[in-house]
C-alpha cells in the first residue's frame, strides 16, 4: 500500500480495515494497478488509485451519505461510496452513488435476480 503509516487512532483503523477489505474486490473489477491511496489531505481524491471513478470507504455506525455525497461531487461527477455499519446488524454494506450512475447501472441489467448480472458494476462505473 502506497504511504500510509500505521495509525492508533480506532475509527480510522476501522476505516482502514473496510478499505482492505474492499480493495479486492475493487483490483477484480479494474486489475492489479489499483491500490489504497496515499493519504492526501485536502487533496484527497477517493481511497483508490488507478480506478476511472472516485470510490470512497466509509466505515461508522452512523451514516452521514448526504454530507458524504456533496463532498464527492465536489471531487469528480463519477463516484461511489462504499458504507458499512454495524457488521452484526442487517443489511450489510451499502453503496451510494449518483442518480444517473444507478440509472445506467439499472438500464444494463435486465436479469430476473440480481445474482445473474455478469458484473452490473462494471458497467456503471466505467460508463460502457
């Protein structure tokens, strides 16, 4: 992982495990080269790098989408954040992401169960 130095600050150790935990998924659908972003501050531009969308991890018990999408519109028009809360507790993790991204997403997938999608995400967050 790229300059990220060890933290003893639990929510973002939380944070930081959510992210690992997401990275494979998100190497599976954009290959190898993507890996967790250095920590940049003010010039923060997801938790990624090397992916075409600005993908973001949120880890809390208490989420805060709307104050977390307006400031990822602020980064780019294609983002997706990634939530998850309390683990024990129902549903699981979330994602959130802009009204036409999800448009696109849902026009592309014409599957009675969602579990026979080929890969929808694929396809919405690159655009194709």
């Amino acid at each position: 992982t790229v300059g990220r130095a060890p933290m003893a600050n639990p929510p973002r150790q939380k944070g930081t495990r959510w992210e690992t935990e997401c990275l494979p998924d998100i190497q599976q659908l954009y290959g190898p080269a993507v890996d967790r972003s250095p920590l940049k501050g003010i010039h923060d531009m997801g938790d990624f790098i090397n992916t075409p969308v600005v993908v973001e991890c949120k880890s809390t018990l208490v989420p805060k989408f709307l104050e977390w999408a307006r400031t990822l519109e602020r980064k780019s028009a294609r983002w997706v954040l990634l939530w998850h809360g309390d683990r024990r507790k129902k549903p699981g993790a979330l994602a959130v992401l802009p009204y036409d991204l999800a448009l696109h997403l849902l026009s592309h997938c014409h599957c009675e169960e969602p579990t026979e999608c080929p890969n929808p995400t694929i396809v919405a967050a690159t655009g194709e």
